[in-house]
C-alpha cells in the first residue's frame, strides 16, 4: 500500500512523504504534460455549497467530482462508484507540500486570518492547473512508480528509485483546469481557521479526440472467371 493515501497529499500530510529526489513540477509543466496530444475540450461550469459533493459525469465512463473537506473541496476524476482510484491525485505533483488539487479556504487569506491574501501567504490562488489519467492501467503505472518513490517499496534498488522519479515527472498525462469564478468564505476572524461557504467555478478538461471508425470505400468487384468454351 502507498505510504500516504492518494487523494490526501496536502500540507498537512506532508510528513509522511520523504524528502529528497520530490517531484515538484507545476501541474502543466511542458515535463508533466504531453504537450502534443491532441485535445478534445470538455467544459462545464458549477457551483457547490459547503460540505456539498459536486458530480459531473464525462467521457470514457468517467465522473468529476468535488469532495468535500471541512475547509474546502479536493479534486477527483474516478470511474462512477469508486472512491478509490483517484485519477487527479495520482497524476498531479507536487508530491510533497501543498497541491493545488485541494482547494482550502486558508489560501485566500492572510497568516492570520484577517484580510485577502495577498501574497503574504504561499499558497495555489484560484485558478487550478491540475493532471490527470484516463485508465486504470495508466492509474496503477502511476501508483507502482510512487510506491518506488516515496520508499514503500523496501527492495526498490536506486535505478529503480531514480526510474521511478523520472516517470512521476515525464510520464504523459492529461491536463485540466478549474478555475473559481466566485466564492464565499466564513471563520473570518483573527486567529481562526477559514472555510468556504461556498464556490462557483468553471472546468476546462484536455480529453483525447474520439476514434474516428475506419472509412471502408468501395471494393472494385474482380471480374468472373472465364469459363472455358
């Protein structure tokens, strides 16, 4: 099993990640993204109210969702039903720190809490680049190389450690955004914790084109066989 859930990779959880070789590239880094892979745009716009989970479905027997957490939402794209296999967390970096696949009230505002953040605080603002994987083949070549990676893996040799850095960084993936078009928050008082009231948000997913059947044309029909006289 991976050291850390997939899904749960925030700051909070960043001691159960090891330091070290960490994959840290933004979510569309020309490394993390195959940046020629042709696109089929799926857009959809949203709002959810606090502690409300979002479900939108889309192509290839998929669903986006947002989950709720008791500051925000985190980003999901999985097959209907299962709450395992988290497309967006497995595919998106950094492994280690903040992601901006969580989304969390506290990155709106100052250290302590008593204005916008404007800087003060480093955290993801509200446009979200994130990645994400279409199978669950691509998803379990994903978890293999992280299990490698973050030292779940005890016989992993250090090409192997190094093999699995590189996949984690390379290894093509699709890309989306969510970007928060309005919100509410509330806890808005010096010292307290954020959360959001609400959100409103639109997202652009990067899906492959659909498969265009084979054109069969017209078969010239052969001649009969002459028949001899």
């Amino acid at each position: 099993m991976l050291a850390v859930a997939l899904g749960l990779l925030s700051a909070r959880a960043t001691e159960q990640i090891p330091s070290g070789s960490v994959p840290m590239q933004r979510a569309d880094s020309p490394k993390t993204q195959n940046s020629k892979a042709k696109c089929a745009p799926v857009r959809f716009s949203g709002e959810v109210a606090r502690d409300q989970r979002y479900v939108h479905a889309l192509p290839g027997n998929l669903e986006f969702r947002l989950l709720p957490s008791p500051e925000g939402w985190s980003i999901f794209i999985g097959r209907p039903g299962d709450k395992t296999e988290d497309y967006v967390g497995i595919a998106t970096p950094p492994y280690h720190g903040v992601n901006p696949v969580f989304i969390e009230a506290w990155h709106f505002r100052n250290a302590d809490n008593t204005g916008p953040n404007e800087g003060q605080v480093e955290a993801p603002a509200g446009i979200r680049d994130f990645s994400f994987v279409l199978s669950h083949a691509q998803y379990q070549k994903f978890l293999d190389a992280l299990n490698i990676w973050s030292g779940s893996n005890p016989d992993a040799t250090e090409k192997k450690r190094d093999a699995a850095t590189d996949f984690l960084l390379n290894a093509p993936r699709r890309k989306g955004t969510l970007t928060i078009t309005d919100m509410k928050l509330g806890g808005l008082e010096k010292g307290t914790r954020p959360w959001f009231e609400s959100m409103e948000f639109n997202v652009d997913l990067c899906f492959p084109p659909p498969t265009a059947p084979p054109q069969q044309g017209n078969r010239a029909t052969p001649p009969p066989p002459k028949k001899n006289p």
